[in-house]
C-alpha cells in the first residue's frame, strides 16, 4: 500500500508542477490577405504590388522563374506552367517577404494569356521573418505586355 501511495504521491506532485508552469503559447489565427500586382513586361522598371492585411502596403518585387514544364510545346498547345520564387520588398521600410508561385499558363490566339495556381508565403526580413501563409495566383496579360496578378489567401505572423 505504501509503494502505491508513492505513486499517487508521486503523480499528483507532478500534476501540480504542471499546472504551475506557463501555458502554452498559441499562434495567432490565420488572416486573410490580398496582392494585386502591376508588371510592364516591355518596361525596364521593376513590377509592383499593393497590399492588404498585415502586408505592407505597396512596393516592387522581382520574380526568379525557377522551373518549367511544357505541358505539349506552348506553340501547338499555349499551355505550360511555371515555378516562379517572388521578393516583395515594401516601400515603406518594414522588410521583404518571400513567395513561391506555381502558375498554369494558358496563351491565347490574341498573344494574350491568363494564368492561375498556388502560392506560399515564408518568410523574409524585417516584420516579415516569420510570415507563413498560402493562397491563389491568377493573372492575366495583354498582348501589349502588360500583366496583372491578383493573389488571395491568408497569412500569420510568428
């Protein structure tokens, strides 16, 4: 009976210590968030992008294609997709933050094109080091050069 009180001892002593200790941090609830981007592919300046949500406002970014897979030949076909790696850097000083895009192009007989598909969001610099969040992509470009990105999802700081 004294080795089960033990026990008994021994549990309940354990139980109260954890009891005393901090409660268990809670990452705030996902927000949602939107980018609508601007990019002149026959202009030397750089795209730009404004913000909602705890995204800055407005800024440039630079997109690095980082793969590609012709679904058929874009020629015969107009379709492929693209994995594209994006730096937002915010116009008013808070930081940069990183995306990854995976959009399905489809080329119009217009020489237009529209796209859609998945993003990431993870991390950077400044207020953004622990950005996580994920969303969708879709676009469209004139056959003059001028494209547009609409992006939606939710986002959380850590």
């Amino acid at each position: 009976m004294i080795k089960i009180n033990k026990v008994a001892g021994t549990l309940i002593a354990a139980g109260a210590l954890l009891t005393l200790t901090a409660p268990a941090a809670h990452a705030a609830p996902p927000e949602p968030f939107t980018i609508t981007e601007r990019i002149d592919f026959t202009s030397q300046e750089p795209p730009t992008f404004r913000a909602t949500g705890t995204l800055c406002a407005s800024g440039t970014f630079e997109d690095e294609v980082v793969g590609d897979r012709l679904r058929g030949h874009p020629d015969t076909t107009g379709k492929f997709n693209l994995l594209i790696r994006t730096v937002y850097t915010c116009d008013d000083g808070s930081g940069t933050f990183n995306a990854q895009k995976h959009v399905f192009i489809t080329l119009n007989e217009d020489e237009s094109s529209a796209n859609t598909g998945p993003i990431t969001l993870h991390g950077g610099t400044g207020d953004y080091t622990g950005l996580s969040g994920h969303g969708v992509d879709e676009g469209t470009a004139t056959a003059e050069g001028i494209g547009t990105g609409n992006i939606s999802g939710v986002l959380s700081l850590r």
